[in-house]
C-alpha cells in the first residue's frame, strides 16, 4: 500500500509540473483523467489567481470606507454587464480555436485568434469612451448616493475607460486555453494579478513620491498590471512560444472568419448578458437597502469567487475538451470528460461549501468590523453555499455546451433561470414577503440549482454533439 501511495503522489506531481509547463498539449488521445488533470490544474491556478487577487484587492479597499467598497460592488456589476460582449467573443474564440486544433487546422486557429482579437479591440474602445465620459451617471443609475458618486466615480471611470487591459487580457487567455495552451494563459495572469497585488497598496495608501489615491488607486493597479499581462501573451504570440503563432502578414481583416466568430458568439453574449444584467438588477434591489447591506454582500462575492474561479478553471477544461474532440470526431470521449470533470468539481465544491456553512460570519469579519456588513455578507455566504455541489455540475455542462460551440442552449436556460425566475422571486422574497436582503440570497441559490438541474437533462438529449463551427 505504501508503495502503491508512492507511485500515485509521483504521478500526481508528475502531471503537475507538465500542466504548469504546458508540454504535454494532446488532449484528443490518451488518458482522459490525465487530460483533465494537465488542462485543470493551470486553468484552476489562473482563476486562483484572479480570486487572489479579488480577495486582496477588496480587503486594502474595505480599510479605505464602506462607500469605496460599494463602489466597486457597483462598478463590477455594469462592467459585467458590459464585457457581455467580450465575454461572448471570448466563448466564441475558445470553441472555433478548439475545433481547430482538433481538426489539426493550425492556419484556421491562427486566423481565428487574429479575428478575436480585432473584435474585441473594437468592443473595448466603445466602451471606453462611454466609461470615460458618463462614469457619474452611471453611478447614479445604480442607486449611488451623492457621497458614493463624489468618492468613487474616478474609479469607475478608469476601469471602464481603461477596459482594454481587462478584455484583450481575457480574450487572448480564451484562445490559448482553446489551443491547450492553459499553461500560458495561467502565467498571463500570475503576472498581471502579481503586478495588482505589489501596486494596490501603493497607489490606494500612497507611497513615497506616489500621492493617496484611495479607491481610484485600485483601478489604476488594474490597469498597469493587466495592461503589462498584455505585452507579455503579444509577445508568446508573435515569437511562437504557443501553439498558435502569430505575424504581421496575419493582422487583416478576414470578414468570413469574423462572421463565423460573430455567429458562435451571439449566443454567448445574450447568455452573459441575461445572466450579468439579473446581477445588476440584483444589485439595485440590493443599494435599497442601504451600503452597509450592499458592501457585506459585494465582499461575499469577493469571498466566493476564491472558491468559484478554481471551479471555473475546471469547467474550462471542460469546454476545451469537448471542443478539441468534436474537432477530432469523438464525441463520445468529449461527453465522458464532461461526466468525469463534473464529479471532480463536485467533490471540490462540497469540501468548500462545508467551511463556508461553518465559518461564514468569521470569514466576513476579516475584511470587515461593522456588525451590519457581516451579518448581511455571512448570511449571503452560508445561503448561497448551500447549493455549490448543484453549482459545480451547472457550470461545467454550461462550459462543455459552449466548448462545443452550442451557445445557444445555456441561453435559453439562463433566460429561463435568471430573468423568469429569478428576478421575481427575488423582488417578491425581499419586498412582498419582507425577507429583505435574505430574499435576494434565497433566489440567488435556488435559481443555480434550478439552473443545474435544467442543464443536466438537456445535455444528456446530446444535440450539442452535432453543432458546426
């Protein structure tokens, strides 16, 4: 027996340095367990980071005041709602970039990224504009009060104005985890939310010849830190350390490859933009009840995503997968990872959901001293956690339904999960029937799970299997 643990804990290491050096990128063939491992385990220490990161970053915020932190909540939920569409492009371009590589099409995966690319520079300087000139009526259309929108517009308007970093930084990770390349879309952001963490502090408290920022400190760490990520995957792009390599005679506009993506993504940006806009909704039900109520709530969803991002990382995976093996025509090995990551996922999420049922109010408390923001973000934390073993599966089918290119189906279900139900049981729950905030978590959970459940059954009807891209 001892024996045997010697040659797993081995193996197990074995798997894990070639997952973080990104060698071993043949996922079509082979163990499937193994396959999940080496794509999981960079994709689950990229979204680590990006939790990490949240978590420090609210916690220098939360010493600055509680409107600074509720700023953020706010600000969070409308650039949410407007990266939908990066968000959308950046499904698109992990599906169309892993059909590809399945299909051993390297000139149509390159094209491809290129295509992504300019998109989503296109998007994100739209939004600038608007983020740059509107930041305080923004504010103000989500329930801001005058205090919050004098301290925390600056904010706004330089993470909605310097969106760019945060896009292009997304966007490209999407097609290397879609080449199977996770290994460096993990480094990208190990360097960007490194730079975030060293700036934060400096430039929220003020350092040296560097003045006291605050909460505007806070975008401008994103900024640098995000935008420096950036020059970092241009240039594994161009000097060919990635699957996909990229040079300048491949910068033109192929409209036919742009339209495909575009197709593939309208499913994908009406998914996020029903799910990113039930949040906003949420989170104005959720400024009526006051900012201390608002910040516990925003520094629990800065807790979960500390525990929901490694799980994204995993349902990642899951996307490439399936999309890399329709690409191969397997679709009966891309359905069984889906099977195999979902029971990971599960056995993860549980363990969590466990230490947040138990410890939920300490975990606040650490971010926080005010008794109002910590009975309020620990009741959120304990109501949502109760449904994470149900989150786990719900977001791995979602992904593997996206990773084969069927962006369509999951929009249907969060249509039905989020805008039919979920929004007005949440306005009954906390107004009608007078739960208040506790309303809002009880919808939150329910609406996952009914989410989960709905997902299941339709993927086991296996349409997705048949889907162009």
């Amino acid at each position: 027996m001892r024996n045997h643990n010697r040659i797993t804990f081995k193996r197990i290491y074995q798997y894990f340095v070639l997952a973080i050096s990104g060698k071993d990128t043949e996922f079509t063939s082979g163990s499937i367990r193994k396959a999940i491992f080496v794509l999981s385990i960079p994709m689950i220490l990229e979204m680590m980071m990006e939790s990490i990161f949240a978590i420090v970053d609210i916690a220098y915020v939360s010493q600055v005041s509680v409107n600074a932190v509720a700023t953020i909540g706010l600000t969070e939920s409308v650039v949410t709602l407007v990266y939908a569409v990066g968000i959308g492009l950046s499904m698109a371009a992990t599906a169309v970039v892993a059909r590809r590589i399945g299909e051993k099409n390297l000139k149509g995966a390159r094209e491809s990224a290129v295509q992504a690319i300019v998109l989503g520079v296109l998007v994100s300087v739209v939004v600038g504009i608007v983020g740059l000139l509107y930041s305080k009526e923004i504010l103000a259309l989500m329930g801001a009060e005058p205090d919050l929108i004098a301290e925390g517009h600056r904010y706004t308007q330089l993470l909605l104005g310097g969106n760019i970093t945060i896009l292009l930084l997304f966007l490209i990770n999407a097609i290397f985890r879609g080449a199977g390349d996770a290994a460096i879309a993990m480094w990208a952001l190990v360097l960007s939310n490194g730079l975030n963490i060293i700036l934060d502090p400096i430039f929220i408290f003020g350092w040296g010849p560097i003045p006291e920022y605050g909460v505007t400190g806070a975008a401008i760490a994103t900024n640098i830190g995000r935008g420096t990520a950036i020059l970092f995957q241009l240039a594994v792009l161009f000097f060919g350390w990635s699957k996909i390599q990229i040079g300048f005679k491949d910068i033109v506009v192929r409209l036919n490859v742009m339209f495909n993506l575009l197709k593939v993504s309208l499913g994908g940006i009406a998914q996020f933009l029903i799910g990113t806009s039930s949040w906003v909704f949420l989170m104005r039900m959720m400024s009526e009840f006051g900012s201390e109520v608002l910040a516990g709530y925003t520094i629990a969803i800065r807790v979960m995503l500390f525990t929901l991002m490694p799980s994204w990382g995993m349902s990642n995976a899951a996307a490439t997968l399936v999309g890399q093996n329709l690409g191969a025509d397997q679709p009966e090995r891309a359905e069984k990872s889906v099977w195999v990551t979902g029971k990971y996922n599960a056995y993860f999420m549980a363990l969590v959901s466990l230490a947040y049922l138990f410890f939920a109010y300490d975990i606040v408390g650490w971010f926080n001293d005010n008794p109002v923001v910590i009975e309020n973000g620990g009741l959120c934390l304990q109501i949502i956690a109760a449904g994470y073993v149900f989150y786990a599966y719900g977001m791995v089918v979602t992904q593997a339904f996206n990773g084969a290119g069927d962006t369509g189906t999951p929009t249907k279900i969060n249509f039905f999960a989020f805008w039919l139900y979920q929004l007005p049981f949440a306005y009954l729950a906390s107004t009608t029937l007078g739960l208040g905030a506790m309303g809002v978590f009880i919808a939150i959970t329910s609406a996952e799970v009914l989410l989960a459940i709905i997902s299941i059954i339709w993927f086991k009807r296996g349409a997705w299997k048949k889907v162009q891209v």
